[in-house]
C-alpha cells in the first residue's frame, strides 16, 4: 500500500489575483468568471505522483495587503505556500514581497517551501511585471518560480504539483521524510 502523506498548502496574496480561481480549477477542472471574494475557504484533493500519494489540504485565504498580520494558523502545521501576485498588478508583486517577509520572520530559522506564481500570464497585453522579475525575487528567496492562468487546468495542476515537489526538496534537505 502506497503511503499517504498528508500536506497543508496556504495560498497567500494581494485580493483579486486569482487564489480562488486556481484553487477552484485544481480541484473542480473549471475556470469560474467573476467569482465572489473569499472569506477563506479549504480544498482537499489526492494527488499521485509516482508512487506517492497525497492528501494535499488547501486554505484559501481572503487576500491579504500590506497591514495585514498573518495568524498563526497559517504559519504552524502548514508545509507549503503559494505566494499569488497577478502578472497585471505591480502592486500585487510589492505585496507578496511583503508577505514572504512576514512568513520570514513567522518561521524563525526554518526554511520555507515556497512557491511563487505570476497567474493572469494570460492577460499579456496589461502586463505589468516581467517573467524575469518574478524568477528573479524567487531565487533570491532560495523559491520555486512558474506563470500561471486560472483558465488553463494543466498550468494549474502545475501550480500544485510543484509546490509538492517543493514541501519534498526542503523536507530531503533537513533529512527527514
Ligand atoms: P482572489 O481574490 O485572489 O481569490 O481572486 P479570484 O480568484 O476571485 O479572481 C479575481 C478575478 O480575476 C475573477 O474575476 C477571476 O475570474 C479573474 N481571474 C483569476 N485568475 C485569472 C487568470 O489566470 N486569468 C484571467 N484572465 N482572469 C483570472
């Protein structure tokens, strides 16, 4: 019997860019126009990669801002992050900055499994922040980077199969399964 590891996954990021969205087409396969602001909401889902399973719990926050204080329900017990900015909104890349920074200081010394995603790729002409920017904030986190659209599923399962793969890097790297 294959083992079933179980992974909290937090999606954090400015409002409106797209963090229900991807969670709805991960979960659901469909991509959902002008969807209500979330208060904050769980997926569960079993994901098989190779021979491991995995019972991945997403939250889905209510988008956070600059003032935002980040509760501790969302620094204990999670694995992993999906740092959300929309390739279309400058600001919501100076926020997501600002979180990594608040998840820095939650965590202590640990290392954080990240992963930062540019969704709305799609939306190229109202481009605002470059691929190159994003892949360049990502390394200096020592992160996972990726575009992404909400109203692609395949991107959107990659959202989630990477920040797996990411929870398993980080965990390997302390030498711990
Ligand atoms: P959240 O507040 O971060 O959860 O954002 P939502 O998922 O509610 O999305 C906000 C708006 O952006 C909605 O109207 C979505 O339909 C739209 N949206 C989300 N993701 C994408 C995307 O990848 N591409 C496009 N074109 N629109 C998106």
């Amino acid at each position: 019997m294959p083992l079933v590891r179980y992974r909290k996954v937090a999606i954090l990021g400015y409002r409106s860019v797209g963090k229900t969205s991807l969670a709805h087409q991960f979960v659901e396969g469909e991509f959902l126009e002008g969807y209500d602001p979330t208060v904050e909401n769980t997926y569960s889902k079993t994901v098989t990669l190779g021979k491991d399973e995995f019972h991945l719990h997403l939250v889905d926050t209510a988008g956070q801002d600059e003032y935002s204080i980040l509760p501790y329900s969302l620094i204990i017990g999670v694995h992993g992050y999906v740092l959300v900015y929309s390739v279309t909104s400058l600001r919501s890349f100076q926020i997501v900055k600002n979180l990594y920074q608040k998840l820095h200081e939650g965590h202590g010394k640990t290392r954080l499994s990240v992963l930062l995603v540019g969704n709305k790729a799609d939306l190229s002409p109202e481009r605002e922040v470059q691929a190159v920017e994003g892949k360049k904030l990502a390394e200096s986190w020592g992160a996972m980077f990726m575009e992404s659209s909400a109203r692609d599923n395949q991107l959107t399962q990659d959202v989630f199969i990477k920040v797996i793969q990411e929870i398993a890097r980080v965990e390997n790297s302390y030498g711990r399964q």
